[in-house]
C-alpha cells in the first residue's frame, strides 16, 4: 500500500505542491525528538525497563539503573540525552550518548537505546539514531562507539572499530565493537576505548 504525501517544494521562486508516494511503513503518527528534560527522568527509567526488562521480572534491569548512574556521573552530556515523544507527549524512547576515550581522546559512548515495547518496528529507534548522531556530529564530536549487532546498527553507518585501529575494552567484544566516525575524525584517534565508569558496574 502507498500513501500520498504532499510537500512545499520551492521552485523558480515560487512555492508549487508536489505530490510523493511513500510506502506504508515506519511510524505512522506525530514523533518528536527532543532533549531530555527534567520531568522525564521517570519516564525514560520506565521506557528503558520495558524495553530491555523481562516481563513480569520485579527489579529493574541493569540498563535502566546505567541510565540513572551516567546522569550522576561527569561523563554525563545533558546535549546528547534525547527523547522520542507523541503527540501527546508521552515519552517513547530513548538515547543517551557519555563521554568515552580513546586512548586520551574524548569521545562519545553511545547507549543505552530504548524503545518502549508497545511502540518498536514503527522507525522510532531509527530516528533516535539519526538525531543523536547528527546532534553528536553538530557539536564536533570525532566519533561514536556502541557495543551491538552489527547486521543492525551497519545501516546507521557504524562499521567495526578494527577498521580504524580502536579496541573495545574487552577482546571478546571485537566482532560487536562498532565505530561511527563524525565530521571532527582524525585518523589519529586510535587505541583502547574506555567507557565512562557507570559501565563497569553493568
């Protein structure tokens, strides 16, 4: 199935309507990213449990408390703390990227990434993705580091982190230590990856 859509497009110095076809898929509805705000943090430990939580399990599971400990931590950037709302403004996801190094460099950790249960397969997660890399690449960032699979996370532009001389803390992580260069890269940056402290009690 297709769905017309109908864009402003600027030709010749005037305003004309264009007609696009899309495909029916992605979100379908009102989706906002915007920074953390101070009334989400609630929020986004509920949307973060959901989302990697066993169901029915009663404690919370280790990424919504990594979430609450790099708020508290100095790696914490307030910039790169983005949340996915509806148009009611409930929240729907989440991203969060620290301050990580490679080597003395500073980077960008990046995770954990939440989408709530209800809502996932409807392209939220993918524009959290967008939005925290272009925000990471707009405020000068070198890089962004993940820890996950590669078959998804290759489309954001990710690409394992040997290809650029950068280890994972860990040996055993090579084949899902991925790396996303930004506009700031310089080759130089090469060397041990280091985590913002929070994640070493994980």
């Amino acid at each position: 199935m297709w769905r017309a859509t109908i864009f402003r497009v600027a030709t010749a110095g005037a305003a004309e309507n264009r007609l696009w076809r899309e495909p029916r898929t992605g979100h379908r509805g009102v989706v906002l990213i915007r920074r953390e705000a101070a009334g989400d943090v609630a929020a986004i430990r509920a949307v973060t449990a959901a989302a990697f939580g066993a169901p029915g399990a009663a404690d919370l599971p280790a990424e919504a408390t990594l979430v609450d400990e790099l708020r508290a931590d100095g790696a914490w950037l307030p910039a790169l703390s983005l949340v996915a709302v509806d148009g009611a403004g409930e929240v729907m996801g989440h991203v969060v990227c620290t301050r990580g190094h490679v080597g003395q460099a500073p980077v960008l950790a990046l995770g954990p990434l939440s989408v709530r249960p209800d809502t996932q397969r409807r392209g939220v997660g993918s524009a959290l993705m967008h939005a925290v890399l272009g925000a990471g690449d707009a405020l000068g960032e070198p890089l962004v580091a993940l820890l996950g699979s590669p078959a998804y996370y290759r489309r954001f532009g990710f690409r394992l982190s040997d290809e650029y001389g950068i280890t994972p803390p860990r040996p055993q992580w090579q084949p899902h230590f991925q790396v996303r260069v930004l506009s700031a890269y310089r080759p130089e940056a090469r060397g041990t990856f280091t985590y913002p402290e929070p994640f070493d009690r994980t």
